[in-house]
C-alpha cells in the first residue's frame, strides 16, 4: 500500500512511452515485472494505491518541474518572416477528452442526462518557437467560470502574442489582453457586425499572400464596457468556403466558413501578409494535440478526476520537453517509437543514444545550411 509521488510519476511516464499500457491495471501489472522495479527504482504497487493516488497527490507541485524544464529547453528556430515580433508566439485551444466516470456518477449522469461520459477540457498554451505546451489548466466542459476564455482570461502573462480562433473571439478579453501589455491575433465570427474606419493599401506581398483587405474598424454593437477600448485591425484572407456537415456518430465537422477568414489584432504596424502566417501557425497547436492523443496515448484516462487528468496532463508535457531535450528538435513519431523499444527491451541503451545523436546532427546540420 506504500506509493510515493515520484514513484506514481514514473509509473505514469512509463505509461506515456509503453503503447500496451492502457490504465491502471495496465500499470499495476507493470510494477510486478522485475525489470521494471530495476530500471525504475520502484517496487511492486496496488491496484488500490494507483487508484487513490489522485486524490492524494496534488498536481500543482509538478508546476516548478515544468518551468525548470522549460527554461532549459532552447528555441529550435524561428520562421525568418516573424523577426520583426518581439513576443513569445504563444498558441491558445482547448480539446476536450472524454472519461468513462465511477460507476455512481455514471449512473446518475445516465438518470439526468442520457449519457454516461464525463467530458473535460484541457485549456493549453503552447509556445511555438520551442514546440511545447507551457500550461494546461483542466476542467469539466461547461459555461461560466469554466468557459475557454473565462479561463484564459485568468492565465494572461505578459509580452505574448496570443494567437486564437473565433471560441476566443470576445472584446472584453481582447481588452484585457492589450492591458497586460500583450498582444493578440484572433478570428473574428463570420456574422460579425463592424464599421470600416480606414481602408489600408495592400501590397503585391498581401496580395500573393490571399490578402483580401486590411481595415481598421469598430464594433459599435454591444454593451459600452464591453466594447474595445483600443484601435483593432481587421485582416481579411481569402480561403476555401465550406459548409457544416453533420457526422455519422453525431455532432459536426464545425462551423462553416464563406471563403473568408476574419482576423481581428492589436498589431497595427505588422505587415498583412505576416498577420495571416501567423494565423496559420495557429494549427501547429492541432499537431500537438494529435501527438498528445495518439502518439502519447492520453486519449486513454487513467483517472476520472480533474486532479488526477491534471497529473497524466502535466507528466505528458514532461515526456515532450524532454524528448526536445534530448533530442534538440521536435518530438516526432520515430523517437517516441524508439524510446518505447528501449523501454520494452528492444532497443539497447547504445541504439537509442545512437538515434538520439544521429538527430542532433541532422539538427546541427539544418541550422549550418
């Protein structure tokens, strides 16, 4: 019955690197195996133990491990067009992941709702430059306090680019955004109601670029605190029109789209052209949730907690930045497949460190040409 919590953080890495392992049991069978209690330094845990674990441990005191290793992760490198913007290029999306509850709850949510899941949100800030998430912050998926920008709102830092979709698109974030001195690009809805202050001259960049306009605008609707309190720029790219499609299981395949993208920022002096690549970045963020879900395997809960998926959040951010570490690049599929190997025993230590250092020249290699 004995776990301590760097030993649940093993476990729970090695979990996040062994594609068998699905859950807790999953995990409880992996403490009996001897090689597992040698490499690891643990001993044999109960099913018991795992399971308590997240009403336990606190998360937050993974928090300081996650700036640590943050601050010794290195930018893997810049597009040259974004030079000229000072602030960290800073991402911003929730997805959501979906946990079969405790058998009660269960039941009581089948009784009042229809359905058995739970639903959570991971509201995640993810830097570009260094290709990791540097904040997730979990909750059930609902309105009020817990709605994407009510929760963004409360995690603003200073001198970031805050780059978001239209869930994100309201002016009283916007405004808070600007007075804590940081920026913002964001996608407008397409029903949205402005009036055009100043029409903008386009450039043959702009224009190859898809650029339709570039206006500075007002919202005059709305109540009078909650309407912008500064000068915002309205981009407009021209994209592929689509409409919403329902999905065979349910749901849609989102909003659809009249082939313009509305971008509204605070960036007055930036280039048109350089306003809709940095849009673009913004599915960089869809990558990682991929490699998140599927490659590290946190589509599968191993508790139904919001403590305990903050604990298996925040020991996946581990497992990105130090596959960064090691390997100075991106995390790819090839690494995480090589790790697991190593883990699973077979791969020897000399190979991956052979692979490790094979990357690094092909880094070092890029970076000279």
């Amino acid at each position: 019955r004995e776990l301590h919590y760097d030993e649940l953080c093993l476990f729970l890495l090695l979990g996040l690197f062994n594609p068998v392992v699905d859950g807790l049991r999953g995990l409880q069978q992996a403490s009996e195996l001897e090689k597992v209690q040698q490499r690891l330094k643990v001993r044999r845990v109960s099913l018991g133990s795992l399971s308590e674990a997240s009403r336990v441990f606190d998360a937050e005191l993974l928090k300081p491990i996650l700036e640590e290793l943050g601050g010794q992760l290195l930018p893997l490198g810049r597009d040259g067009r974004l030079a000229d913007i000072p602030e960290t290029l800073t991402l911003v999306d929730g997805t959501l992941l979906s946990a079969l509850p405790l058998l009660i709850r269960a039941m009581w949510l089948k009784e009042q709702t229809g359905s058995g899941l739970v639903k959570w949100r991971l509201h995640t800030h993810f830097e570009v430059d260094r290709f990791v998430p540097t904040r997730m912050d979990v909750t059930p998926d609902g309105g009020g306090e817990n709605d994407e920008r009510a929760v963004l709102e409360r995690t603003l830092e200073r001198d970031r680019l805050y780059v978001m979709d239209r869930g994100y698109a309201k002016f009283a974030l916007f405004n808070r955004i600007v007075k804590e001195q940081s920026s913002y690009v964001c996608r407008l809805r397409d029903n949205s109601a402005y009036e055009i202050l100043e029409e903008r001259p386009l450039t043959e960049a702009d224009r190859a670029a898809g650029i339709l306009s570039d206006q500075l605008v007002r919202f005059p609707n709305g109540k009078a605190d909650a309407r912008p309190d500064h000068p915002i720029r309205l981009v407009c790219i021209r994209t592929t029109p689509h409409t919403s499609r329902r999905k065979s299981g349910g749901g849609s395949t989102g909003p659809g789209s009249d082939g313009v993208l509305r971008i509204a920022t605070n960036l007055l002096d930036v280039p048109a052209e350089i306003i809709g690549l940095i849009y673009r970045y913004r599915w960089t963020i869809e990558l990682f949730f991929r490699f998140f879900k599927q490659i590290l395997g946190c589509r599968h809960l191993y508790f139904h907690s919001q403590d305990g998926i903050e604990l298996q959040a925040y020991c996946a951010i581990i497992a990105c930045m130090l596959l960064c570490l090691w390997t100075g690049r991106k995390p790819t599929k090839r690494t995480y497949e090589m790790v697991c190997y190593y883990f699973l025993g077979l791969a020897s230590e000399a190979e991956l460190l052979a692979h490790l250092e094979k990357l690094k020249r092909h880094v070092a290699d890029q970076s000279r040409t």
